[in-house]
C-alpha cells in the first residue's frame, strides 16, 4: 500500500512554508506539486492540470499515473505527496475540475497500487484568511468591490454562493472530503506554526512517523503580509498593468478572433511568470463590523468542528 498525501491549500495559510520545509524533508517520498522542478516531467503534467481550469480525459490521466506507477516501483515509495494551493483557488483556477482530475487519477493508480488516501489542510482562522487574501489580491479587486466591507457582503451573500467562502466552512469541506474520497483528512491550522510548534511538529509525526527529518526543518513563519493585524495592500507590477490592459480589449474583439492571436496560451503563461504583487505601505484592518460579520457566518460550521475533531483555534 503506498499513501497519497493532498495538500490542496488554503492560500493563505502557510502553505510555502509546509512546501519549502517540510515535504523536501520526507523521506521515501516523490512530490508530484510544489515546489516545482522544471526537469521533473510528472510535476510539469500535474501542474498543467490543476492550472488549466479544464476536465482532463480519461486517457491523459492514464498516461500521468504510469508515470507515477513507474517512480513507485523504481524507488519503492512509501508515499506520493500533492501540494500546491493553486488546487482550490477559485480566483484563478478551477477547484471542481481539479477535485474531478484528481478523482481520475486515484482510480487509475488504484488499479495497479492500493491507495490510503490523506488530505492534509492548511487552515486559519476564516477573519484572518479572508482580510489576508483581499490585502493580497488587492490589485484585481479594488474596481470590482472598491472596499474591504463591499467585498464581504457580496461573497456572504446566501443568493450569491462565493466558492471561496464556502469553502471555508471547514467542518462543511472536511465531511465533503470524507464522504468523495473515503479518506482521512487532516487540518493543520498556521496558528500552531506560529503560537505552537510542539503541536505543528505533533501533527507532523502523526502524518508521517519517523519519515521526517525534523532536525533539517527550519521553524520559522515571518508574515511580511501584516503587522499587528493591519494588513498591507498590494499593488501590481507593470505586467499587472499590462495584462490588465490586454483583457480591456476583449470587450472589443468577439472571443473567436481572439483564439487565433499567434502564441496566445504562451504570451498569456510568460505574463503569469512575470506578474508580481508588490507590498505598498497602504493598509486595511478589521472593524468590529467587518470581524463580526465574518465571526457570525462561520459561527455554526465552526462549533460543529470543535465538536467533531476538537479544534478551537477558530
């Protein structure tokens, strides 16, 4: 039996952390997501699947879990490991047709090699998360909800679901998970990385034992993004600006000619590369308005996930 370790995310929520740290780490392990390696084929395939937004044949995930079969047999793997946050951003990805390829590709390697399928999240607290992913994603969202408060009313909106904030009902996602996979899930919360490491390092010996190599682990969690919960907006680059303009004349152009601009998909992926968020000295917090709001909508999924796992960091 060979696990298969799912860190789909959240953003947010130490995710580089877990993945520069922490599964480099892991001994008998092949990565299959982050971090990336430009040389490794099956990362290259895995990353193209969960940053294309599209439903992949059945065909093409065959191909992908051979290749995984051929690794676990060369080197006698214990585990296989996917991490990458992309997986449930639906800002900019597609979240159920990832769960859907990622479905696929369990089935087709469960032909050849049983699996023990484990989801690990990273999660935190939802006020936190939520302010933190506007600060970031600042630049794509000031024309759409021109403030913070805007921004929470319209995505906790029952008659307009938000993916986002639905997904962080966590209890909600945790038994979603549980009942589409038949899997154990595990919530690793970033407030432990950063108030108590003996408890990070405790869900990381129930992971993965002795398979860590906790000496080689630098425990460290600098949040540049905020400062005494004052959370710093972002500004785009000149590539930002750029790709911002280049989606203004799509407004213009019927979307047929748009398919047939030479290296469209190529001139789209080096932009991607070169877009960055800057840090400006420009920041938002909480009011009690905001914090409460936020508190009340997650109020209900959270008591029933103290009551079921014993979490009650949130």
């Amino acid at each position: 039996m060979v696990e298969f370790v799912i860190h789909p995310g959240f953003v947010k929520t130490g995710t580089t952390f877990f993945q520069e740290n922490i599964i480099p780490n892991i001994k008998n392990t092949k990565s299959i997501g982050k971090p990336y390696q430009d040389e490794n084929k099956t990362q290259i395939e895995i990353k193209k699947i969960i940053y294309s937004k599209k439903n992949f044949s059945n065909q093409k995930i065959s191909k992908i879990s051979k290749e995984i079969l051929n690794e676990i047999n060369k080197k006698k793997l214990k585990r296989i490991i996917l991490s990458d946050e992309a997986f449930l951003d639906s800002e900019f990805y597609n979240p159920k047709n990832n769960f859907n390829n990622l479905e696929k590709l369990i089935l087709q390697i469960s032909k050849k090699n049983k699996l023990k399928i484990r989801f690990v999240i990273t999660v935190r607290n939802q006020p936190n998360i939520i302010i933190s992913r506007f600060a970031y994603l600042y630049p794509k969202f000031k024309k759409k909800y021109y403030t913070f408060e805007n921004y929470i009313n319209i995505n906790i909106n029952i008659n307009k679901k938000s993916y986002f904030f639905q997904s962080l009902k966590y209890y909600e996602f945790y038994r979603y998970l549980k009942k589409r996979f038949k899997c154990e899930v595990i919530l690793l919360p970033v407030e432990l990385l950063e108030n108590n490491k003996k408890k990070y390092i405790a869900v990381l010996k129930h992971l993965f034992g002795q398979d860590i190599k906790y000496n080689k682990i630098e425990f460290f969690k600098k949040n540049v993004n905020s400062k005494n919960l004052n959370f710093y907006l972002k500004k785009g680059n000149y590539w930002h600006d750029y790709y911002i303009f280049l989606n203004s004349l799509k407004k213009n152009f019927p979307l047929k000619y748009l398919k047939i601009i030479p290296f469209r998909s190529k001139i789209k992926k080096f932009l991607y590369k070169k877009i960055k968020y800057n840090k400006t000295p420009n920041f938002i917090k909480h009011s009690n308005n905001s914090y409460k709001k936020i508190y009340n909508f997650y109020k209900s999924d959270n008591k029933k996930l103290y009551g079921r796992i014993k979490i009650n960091y949130l």
